[in-house]
C-alpha cells in the first residue's frame, strides 16, 4: 500500500439554522472543489475567522454544496457567523507532479493544456539575457517557454502571471519582482531594520529572531516573484544557491506574514494548483475551474 497524506476539510460559515437532520449552514467550502468535505466524513474543529475561539466540535456532512452544508453530530449549537469549521481526511498520496513531468517541455505543455491555450510550439524563443542579467539569474526553462507562447496572463481571472517588457507595472517581471522584494525586505529586515537595498539572504540584515523569515530559507538563499493575486498576494522563485534554474521551488506569500511552500517549480506548482493535487489555504478555492489565461 502507497504513503497516505492528510488533505484539509474547511468551510466557512455566513449563517446557522437547525434543521431536523442537525444544523443547515450557508457558506462555502474551502480550498478546491477536490478537497470539499463528501456525506460521511466530519468537521472536528471550529473557530473564528481570525483563528480565535477554537473549540472541539463532532460535526458529520450529510450533504454539502458550494453554498451550503448539512452537518448532524455535536457542536453545531455553538457555531455562528464568521464561523470556520474544519477536519482531514487521510488520501493516498500519488507521486508529486514535479516527479511527473520531468522537463520544463512537459511542465510548460501540461500547464497550457489545462488552461485550454493552444498547443505549445516550438520555436527559437525570445532573447531572455538583458532580463536575466538584470535579475542576475537565468530563469527556469518552463517559465521562458510558456511566456514566449502565451505572454503574460491572468489564470482563473485571479492570479497575474507576469513577463517582461509588460505595459503596467503590475504585469512586468521586473518591475513587479522590484516590488515584491522591497516589501519582503522590509519584513525580514523587522520594524527597526534596514529596508534599504540589500540581498534576501543577506541574514546580518534580518531581525535577530528572524520572526518574519520563513524557516526554509537560510542565508545566501534569494527570491524572484514572477506573480501576484488583486488581494497582495505575492509567488516566488525559492532561488537556492545549490541547485539549478529548473528545480527552483515556488512559495506563496500572503499579504500577511504567512508563507506556503509548493517543493515544485512554475509549471507544477500552477498546474498542480488548477487541479487540486496542491492544496493551498489561499489560492485553491479560486482555481475549481473552468480554467482560462487571458491578459
């Protein structure tokens, strides 16, 4: 028998009414349709929506929409609007999409399939060295090839894929990732740091108990955003001095202080999010489909 993994049951609560099967409350689930609680498995755990008030709850679906759930069990008694109510269900866990496609040809190719964009072609490419050498890195190949096919984008009407030479700041590799490292630099650096110009993984740089620097990124490490969501959401290269362009991993940061990170490159890390094989607390709900990317 394969490894298991848990996957995350959440929904969010705007009303509560009982019923005479339980509680009937209206919201939506979280995350994607793929990770949406089935009739039989259970909500154990409630709160808040800003995390506080948690409390044990027994809560079996009976039925569940994308606007409403049927819970019976225990605990329905205390929920309320703004309510979160959450559990897990144990999954086999299939090998990685990065471990599936193993070229950036078949990472970019799969990407495009899902987004229903016409065939990925082949051809000599743009010129990517005045963007590289500004960045001071070569970019992955999966990200080169998709932009020379399709140029920057929008996937699912949320998340900004950018490219360079891009009409708005908001759509220009290098403007955007300028941005996006200027406010991560202000993070890592604490309120009473540098915020000046100076490298990520510079670590004389970070607050001394480096409450704002992820615990996977260690001295000499960097970051280049290469994406954005309308809610400041930024993704990033995890650009590791030890490994190459195409096996850079992808992080998400939240307009918070909280991080995810994917263990897979852009092309996986898109594709894995459009089809539910990542799950995200902040992305997956936006990705159930159908997907498109248009600028």
């Amino acid at each position: 028998m394969g490894a298991m993994r848990s996957e995350k049951l959440t929904f969010y609560i705007e009303s509560v009414s009982a019923v005479s099967e339980g509680w009937r409350l209206e919201g939506e689930p979280g995350y994607h349709p793929r990770h949406w609680a089935r009739p039989g498995e259970r909500f154990v755990h409630a709160c808040h929506e800003n995390g506080r008030g948690e409390r044990a709850v027994d809560l079996v679906v009976l039925e569940l929409s994308s606007s409403h759930t049927v819970v019976t069990g225990s605990g329905g008694d205390q929920l309320c609007p703004n309510d979160i109510v959450s559990g897990e269900r144990m999954v086999m866990d299939t090998s990685s999409v990065a471990d599936r496609l193993s070229s950036p040809d078949d990472a970019a190719a799969h990407l495009a399939r899902l987004l229903a964009l016409p065939e990925l072609g082949i051809g000599s490419g743009s010129d990517w060295s005045p963007v590289e050498a500004e960045l001071g890195f070569a970019l992955p190949g999966d990200y080169k090839l998709f932009i020379d096919a399709y140029g920057a984008g929008m996937v699912d009407d949320h998340l900004m894929v950018c490219g360079p030479g891009g009409i708005a700041d908001w759509a220009d590799l290098l403007r955007h990732n300028a941005y996006a490292r200027e406010c991560v630099r202000s993070e890592f650096a604490g309120p009473d740091g540098d915020s000046g110009v100076w490298s990520l993984g510079d670590a004389s740089r970070w607050a001394p108990d480096r409450a704002e620097v992820p615990s996977w990124f260690g001295p000499g490490d960097d970051l280049i955003s290469w994406g954005h969501t309308g809610n400041g959401d930024f993704l990033f290269w995890h650009v590791k001095p030890d490994i190459t362009p195409n096996e850079w991993p992808v992080a998400f940061k939240e307009r918070g202080p909280f991080w995810e990170y994917y263990g897979a490159g852009f092309g996986a890390s898109l594709a894995g999010l459009l089809t539910g094989d990542i799950q995200s607390e902040y992305l997956s709900r936006w990705f159930g489909g159908p997907h498109t990317y248009a600028f």
